[in-house]
C-alpha cells in the first residue's frame, strides 16, 4: 500500500483501492500522486489490460481533503498539486477503467467516473459534484463530459445545487453501466474488468482512443485548473472552507459577484 492506495495485479486487472476509510477516503495530494503513478505505469506494463478503481470502507470516497484545500486557499500549502498528474493519466489512459462504487462519491469521485469506461455501482451510491457549495467549479473536464452525458439542465442543476443523485437516476442517466446490490459489487466490478482484460487489447484500446479524444480532454481540464486555482484565491472560498471548519453554514450574501 501506497499512501493509502493499495495496489493489486490480479489477471491482467490493475485493481487500485483508495484506503482511507477513517476519513471516508478523502483524497490527499500523496494519494492523487500515488494514482497517478500507478495508472501511467500500467501505460508501460503490457501484463496490465485492465484498470479497476473502488474504495474501502463505507463510501467510494469523500471527494478531496477539505483541509488540504483550505490550506491552498489560505497560502499554507506549496508545491505540486499532485491532482493535475491523475487527471491527466484518466483522460490519457490506454487501458480501459472500471469503477466500483458505493456509498457517497463526492466531487472527484463523481468526475472520475465520467472518464471510467464501465461503472459499477451499488445500490446505496449517492453521486454528487458540490463544488460551487464551496465556491469552487467543476474539473476533470467535468464541465464538458457531465453536460454531454447526461444534458446540460441535469448537469447544471448537479454542479450549482450540489444535491446527490441516486444510483437508479445514474443509471436512467447515462453515467453507469449496472447497479447491482452492495453485497455483488465487486465481484460484478471485476467480472466486467475479467471480460475486458480476455478481449484483444489492441481492438479495446483503438476503440477507446476513437470515442475519446484525450487532446480536448486535456484542454479542457487546464482551462478548468485555471478557474479553479483563481477561486481558492476567492473571498467566497475563504468563507466557504473557514464556515466548513466552524460546522456552520456559509454566508455568502455579503460577498460580491467576482
């Protein structure tokens, strides 16, 4: 295990659990490096055909670490963001991803479904993309793949309300494959991912890359960087990340439209 991301080769499936359920798998910058490094290595692992992403515990994972983001808007953390490197090995991943998902899947770990090939959810999973609660935008080309997926009223109404969508309504929508009852998850998850990795990988690959197009991806993820790194600048977001630390709701009334 790597910073919380245990990693297992299982058949050709590169199954990589987020384990940290003490604090509902929310990510750090050392767990986003950890992903990262281990889906651009299997870029050169010819043994991997196969990417499976799940989280331990009660939910798939609780987003990003509030107070790594609380740190950045006030100046207290430097360095790589170590999130930019696993969005980029999403969108620019050969292999075909597979996701597992159940209980809540907060922010990324909503967005990362959109550049998953199959999704597999449970029938307690609770998708949800709040990040205008904390005056922050949509990434990982979120703003482009969530409208083309499930329309722009429903995407709108996901990014700018933050309410969560069930696993039925996901499923009706467009951005899961099955739900399947929590007790069958994984095993329907690494059924799928087994099926995959027994298909001639070159087909799977050169299909992948014809219906996605990792350029405009890439595009739109660094367009949604700079958006989102000039907001954790934001009054509205210091107030958002200091009213999550004080348990009280944000006010943001006194605030000007910036």
């Amino acid at each position: 295990m790597t910073e919380h991301i245990k990693i297992e080769n299982d058949g050709g499936i590169l199954i990589l659990t987020m384990a940290r359920p003490d604090k509902k798998n929310a990510l750090t910058n050392a767990m986003y490096g950890a992903l990262a490094d281990a889906i651009q290595g299997a870029e050169n692992d010819p043994a991997v055909r196969v990417v499976l992403i799940r989280g331990e515990g009660d939910m798939f994972t609780a987003g990003n670490d509030v107070g790594e983001f609380a740190a950045i808007a006030t100046g207290q953390m430097q360095g790589e963001r170590h999130v930019s490197r696993f969005l980029k090995s999403l969108a620019q991943s050969s292999r075909p991803l597979v996701a597992a998902v159940h209980g809540r899947a907060v922010g990324v770990g909503t967005t990362m479904l959109l550049h998953c090939d199959l999704v597999v959810l449970a029938e307690n999973a609770l998708l949800s993309t709040p990040f205008v609660n904390l005056a922050l935008v949509p990434e990982a080309a979120s703003s482009l793949l969530m409208p083309l997926r499930i329309g722009y009223a429903r995407a709108f109404e996901m990014f700018a309300l933050g309410e969560a969508v069930d696993a039925a309504s996901a499923l009706a929508w467009g951005i899961a494959n099955r739900v399947v009852p929590l007790d069958r998850l994984d095993a329907e998850a690494k059924a799928l991912a087994g099926r995959l990795a027994r298909q001639p990988a070159g087909a799977v690959s050169t299909t992948k890359r014809l219906m996605r197009n990792p350029e405009m991806l890439m595009a739109q993820i660094l367009a949604e960087s700079e958006r989102f790194a000039e907001r954790l600048k934001t009054m509205e977001a210091r107030e958002a990340f200091t009213a999550f630390a004080e348990r009280r709701p944000p006010d943001f009334s006194k605030l000007a439209a910036t």
